[in-house]
C-alpha cells in the first residue's frame, strides 16, 4: 500500500508548557488512530449514504471535529476516498525536546505515504507554535535542499491562537 514516516515538527518559545502541548497532542493522535480505524470501516457500508457516513464518522470524534478542519464529503465518492490520508495516523511517538531555548516537539508514526498533515500544521501554530511544519521520510533530502523551509514553517500573523484555557478543558475533559 506504500508507508513512510511521517514526521510533525513544531518549535515554541521556551515560556511555553511544552507538556501541556504534548498532552493535548497526545490526544489528537490516539483520536486520530481511532478515527482511522472507524473511517476503514465505515468507508465500504454502501447502505448509507456518503453524506451520513460521513456525518456519523465526525461526530464520534468531537475533539477532532471541534480542532481539525475535515474535507467536505463528496458525495459521488462512494468509498469516500475524499478522507483518505487525512491526518493517517497509526502508532506514534511523541518527543519533546530544547535546543538552543527553543523548546521542540516531534511526533512520527508509519502512515499511508500520500498522507497530509497540514491540519495537525495548523493546529500546532493554533497551540502557539513559532514554526511548524510535517514531512515524510520519501522526501527528507528534498526538504533539507530546499531553503524555502524556512519559510513556510512560520506561522502565519493572522492566525488566530487558541487559548491555553481551552486547552486545559479539553486535555481535562478528554481524560476523564
């Protein structure tokens, strides 16, 4: 089926609860790993249809809906292709780590290599990230080439933050 790694890298300022960020993350990828297995599931049921397949899959998963901005359903795509490699996840690790007073936190796992990332991206810079950014291990010499790395790992001015409030409530309420 073709797997690389996968790789989320986001960096953050040292003042940050690098800790707090790596369990709310840890939480959007075990959800994530769920999500995908019920998505293999719920994909081949052509008795519904798209659209409330699709409905029933989100809706299991209310702290990925409520973080994650999901693709709209297409409805002539049967086997909902549409949600293939969005954000895959599978087994993960997750390392935090400081360099240089910048505190960094990596997570990996083996997914499906034409996997996209960009709304965990997104939702690092949402949790504060200075730079953030997701590659596979098919293209990491691309990468290091490439100086426009840089660039695209900043975040973007008018993105708006998520408030660390909120991100307690849901670390707290997603672990009861």
């Amino acid at each position: 089926m073709g797997e690389a790694t996968f790789y989320l890298v986001g960096e953050f300022s040292k003042n940050t609860n690098i800790e707090l960020v790596q369990r709310f993350l840890n939480i959007i990828a075990k959800n994530l790993v769920d999500f995908q297995e019920e998505f293999q599931n719920i994909r081949w049921n052509a008795k519904e249809t798209v659209l409330k397949r699709h409905k029933t899959l989100i809706n299991k998963f209310p702290i990925l809906k409520k973080y994650l901005r999901f693709p709209k359903p297409v409805v002539h795509d049967l086997n909902m292709n549409y949600l293939a490699g969005f954000c895959d996840m599978s087994e993960y690790s997750i390392l935090v780590d400081e360099v240089d007073n910048i505190l960094k936190i990596i997570l990996y796992a083996e997914v499906w290599h034409f996997a996209d990332w960009t709304e965990l991206v997104v939702l690092l810079y949402k949790l504060g990230a200075i730079r953030a950014t997701f590659f596979s291990d098919e293209y990491v010499l691309d990468i290091v080439r490439d100086s426009r790395l840089t660039e695209q790992m900043r975040r973007p001015k008018e993105m708006k933050l998520l408030s660390k409030d909120k991100i307690m409530e849901e670390v707290i309420i997603s672990e009861i």
